[in-house]
C-alpha cells in the first residue's frame, strides 16, 4: 500500500529535479512513479493534477493541467506534449501531441507528432498520425487517421462527430481506416475532411482528399478524392432478426485491413522511428510505449473479431470456413511486414535512419525523394499483397470482398 510520505518523497525528488509546480501541495505524485522516467526539463504541472502509474514517462517541455486538473495512469509522453484538463491512461502522447480539456483518454491510444484534439473528446484504441486534428465534443475511438503534410495542411474532424463502433449485436470489431498506414506515413498525402455533426458506422474505409460534408453519417466506403454529402436514410419499420450476420465476410475482411495496416506501422516503428527516438532524453521509453499501444491494438482486434465470429448462427454460410482459418490469417496479417533486407526499399529505409540525430523525423520523412518514397510504399505493398494471398488460399469468401483503395 502507498503511503503518504513515500508519496511526499517522490513528489521532493520531482521538485528538486526541477520540475516546475507552481502549487506543489495540492499535486497528487503516487509512489510507484518512477522518477528516472521524468525529464527536469521544463516540465510544469499544474494545480490539482494526479499523476501515477510506473509506466509513465514525462519528457522535456511537457505541460499537465494548464486549464484544469489532469489526471495520468501509465501514460508515456513525448517532448513538448500538452494535457490541457482531463483523464488519460495507457496511452502515448508523440513530441508536440495536445489534449484539450475534458480529453477523456482510455487504453491503447496512439498521438504521433503535432496531433492534437480541441475539448471533451473521447477516445479509446485510436490511432493518429502526425497533424492529424479533432475538434470539440468528439467520440472517436477503434480508428485509424492519417493524411496531410503539416500543422496547416492535415486531416481533421469536425466538432460533434461520433465513430459508431457497437453494433446491434453487441460487437466491437468495427475499427475504421481513414487513409492508411502505407501511405500516410509519408507526410505526402491529401487530407482526410470529417464534417462536423456527422459520424461513421464502424467498420468502413475513406481514402485520402475525401470531404464528408458536414452532418454526414456515413455507412460505406469512400474512395480518393470524393465529396460525400449524406442525407437522412428513408424512415421504415421492419422486422429484425438479431444475430443474422449477413455482412460477416465484409466485417471479417475490414478487421484483416486493419490488422495489415497496424503490420506496416509496427515495422515503421521498429525498423524507422526507433533511430529517432534514440536522439532524446526519454526517447527510447516512448517508442517502447508506441509499440506496446500497436501490440495492444492488435489484441484488441483480434479479440473482437474472434467473438463476433464465434457468436454467428450455425448453417451461416460463411461462418464455418472463417472460423476454421481466422486464426491463422490474423497471424499471417499481424507478421505482413518484416524488415527490408536488400532492394530500393533497404537502401531508402537506410537513408532515412542516416539522418537520425540531425534532423527530426519531421523533416527526415519530408526529405525523402520521390524514389524513396515509392520504394518504401512498394516494401509495404509487396508484404500486404503476399498477406493477402495467403488469406486468399485459407479464406476465399474474405479475400473476394472488394478493398477500397485509399490513393
């Protein structure tokens, strides 16, 4: 049991390592924070803030609780990260990463660089890549964001926006994609446009330079470069018979998409941001936290797609073929992408990490050349591909549903 003057102690240890508490009495430090894990760089927190978990990481520049009370557990933040007011658990925070207040952050949420999210949203299993930003009044989680190039050139999601990700029948395996991994990556893609007071029904994909106009529900794939603009759906009463899973194949074949995409991003990770990271105080402990979220994203996924599976009604026409082979096409889709040995996208990745300690992974990515750039999405195409024709060979009926491209 933590006691108080353990939790006084850590709380002096932080203080005279220079982070800054304007009010220290009234922050809550628990004992089991791991004091080597916060930077005495800059870091200022705020009155009324709690801050626990032995996971946590606190880097240079990071500010908590500058508009209300923030509360952390086993969050890892990157530099300059910003927690304006709210609760946050289990999640990563990447270098310049803001919450506003009321953000309401549960497990496995990943922010990359300069992502950022206006007041009261709610996010769980979400994934942003760089620039990518929400407004206010937001539920957002089981997706995936990517697009745009900068700070004033990114996707964004209009205020009052809702990603429907529980079904009728009680499942969870709806995570959608708008933009991917593949591409987005590369800082070079057309923004993504969420109108505000819309929403999506979980699982769909939207491809990049999309507008979904404002007030929007959106129910199936869009995509390239497309305006959706949705109306009210006809008013009808009819009869339901719950648990029919007509839409399995589909459902079953979005979950296999999503776990590809979170293939190409633990490789990026692994095989590319990890230089970076190394370049800063605390670094390496959030690239470990970034790939524990992408791990768990992945467990996520896979639990829900087993038991919405499980629960099909016997004599479903596809659901004996899924069942038999779901296993091992989620294993087939969680190894897609491993590392590049030889060939363009080797010598790419290699000029990539060259650059490591020089500049930030901003402007490395943004410096790559054309050549490059293909090589690399040619590396993540030719793992995906291959991934795919396995599913083909043990789940034909998955394979065969169409997969919108996202460029």
């Amino acid at each position: 049991m933590v006691t108080t003057d353990s939790a006084h102690e850590v709380r002096a240890a932080l203080l005279a390592k220079g982070v800054a508490m304007p009010d220290p009495g009234s922050v809550y430090i628990a004992a089991d924070l791991d004091v080597e894990r916060v930077s005495g760089d800059g870091v200022v927190i705020h009155p009324g803030c709690r801050i626990s978990g032995p996971k946590t990481v606190i880097s240079a520049g990071v500010t908590l609780g500058a508009e209300g009370p923030v509360t952390i557990r086993d969050m890892r933040l990157g530099v300059g990260a910003k927690i304006a007011a709210g609760y946050a658990v289990n999640s990563v925070l990447l270098e310049g990463a803001s919450l506003g207040s009321g953000a309401h952050v549960r497990d496995a949420c990943l922010l990359e660089e300069e992502a950022s999210v206006a007041h009261t949203v709610g996010l769980k299993q979400t994934i942003l890549l760089p620039f990518v930003t929400l407004g206010s009044l937001i539920n957002f989680c089981d997706c995936l964001m990517s697009g745009g190039t900068s700070r004033s050139d990114h996707s964004e999601v209009g205020s009052s926006y809702i990603h429907f990700n529980f079904t009728p029948d009680g499942d969870k395996a709806t995570p959608s994609l708008f933009g991917d991994v593949t591409h987005g990556v590369l800082l070079d893609q057309r923004p993504v446009f969420l109108g505000g007071q819309g929403g999506a029904v979980g699982p769909v994909t939207v491809g990049f330079g999309s507008v979904i106009a404002a007030g929007s529900v959106l129910r199936s794939d869009v995509v390239a470069g497309k305006l959706v603009v949705g109306g009210a759906p006809p008013a009808m009463i009819v009869d339901r018979t719950p648990g029919e899973y007509r839409a399995l194949a589909r459902s079953v074949a979005k979950n296999l998409r999503f776990l590809g995409e979170l293939s190409v991003l633990e490789a990026w990770h692994r095989e590319v941001r990890a230089s970076f990271f190394g370049a800063t105080e605390l670094g390496p402990l959030v690239a470990q936290g970034a790939l524990e979220m992408i791990a768990l994203a992945r467990t996520e996924r896979e639990k829900r797609l087993a038991s919405m599976v499980g629960k099909a009604p016997a004599g479903h026409v596809a659901a004996a073929e899924i069942a038999g082979g779901l296993d091992e096409v989620c294993r087939v889709m969680a190894s897609a992408v491993g590392t590049p040995e030889s060939g363009p996208a080797a010598g790419a990745v290699a000029a990539l990490i060259a650059r490591a300690g020089s500049v930030g992974y901003l402007a490395a990515v943004r410096g790559l050349s054309a050549a490059d750039q293909e090589a690399i999405v040619g590396w993540f195409d030719s793992s995906l591909a291959a991934a795919w024709a396995r599913v083909a060979e043990v789940l034909p009926t998955v394979a065969r549903v169409p997969r919108t491209p996202f460029v």
